[in-house]
C-alpha cells in the first residue's frame, strides 16, 4: 500500500503546514528589522502543487510577499498582529491534520493487530 492511498492528502497538507509555520515564524523574528518584507505560503496553491509534483516545488511557486495595511517607515512589511494570527491559525490545522493522521494509523495499527 502507497502513502497517497493509506493518508491520502493529509501527508502533504502536514508539510506544507510546516513549511508555512516556518515562513510565519521567520516573519514574527523580523518583526524589527528594517526593510524586511514578510512572506506567506498560500497553502491552496502549495497544497496542489504538491499532490501534483513535490512538497518543495509546490511551496516555491506558492509563496508570496505580503501586502501590508500599513506601511511602516524603514520599509518592513512585517504586521505583526497578522503574523500572529495566521501562525496560530496555522498551528491548530497543523495539529487538527496530525490528529487525523494519528488516528488513522491507531486504526491500521488495530486493524493489523486483529482487534
């Protein structure tokens, strides 16, 4: 049995989400620095990508520059209320799809056992 059939979308969702936690959270370590430009992963598009080719090429194609609401004076796009709300956002789908996934392999782990 292959991955795709045994998880189906949720392997790839799980690294994607883990790539954009890190985007999110290189964007909140900026918060302070002058000219940085806040990024984001759009995870539609990553997500697609992904279950097409690689995780890797689908999060490259899928990131983006942030646009701010209110440009700051040194030029840092970085808004850190959003930041903070997309990561935590972001966190609990990250932990919604690893539960599923511990879930699944609790029941093949069961099914395999005979219970």
């Amino acid at each position: 049995m292959s991955n795709d059939t045994l998880f189906g979308v949720h392997g790839a969702a799980l690294a994607v989400r883990s790539q954009r936690m890190g985007v999110l959270a290189s964007n909140i370590a900026n918060a302070s620095t002058p000219g940085y430009k806040a990024k984001d992963i759009d995870f539609a598009t990553a997500l697609r990508s992904a279950e097409t080719g690689s995780v890797d090429s689908g999060i490259a194609g899928a990131t983006k520059y942030r646009i701010p609401l209110q440009m700051s004076m040194d030029g840092n796009t970085v808004e850190l209320a959003t930041e903070q709300t997309a990561f935590a956002e972001n966190a609990v789908a990250y932990q919604t799809t690893l539960s599923f996934l511990n879930g699944r392999i609790g029941t093949i782990t069961r099914a395999l056992k005979g219970e």
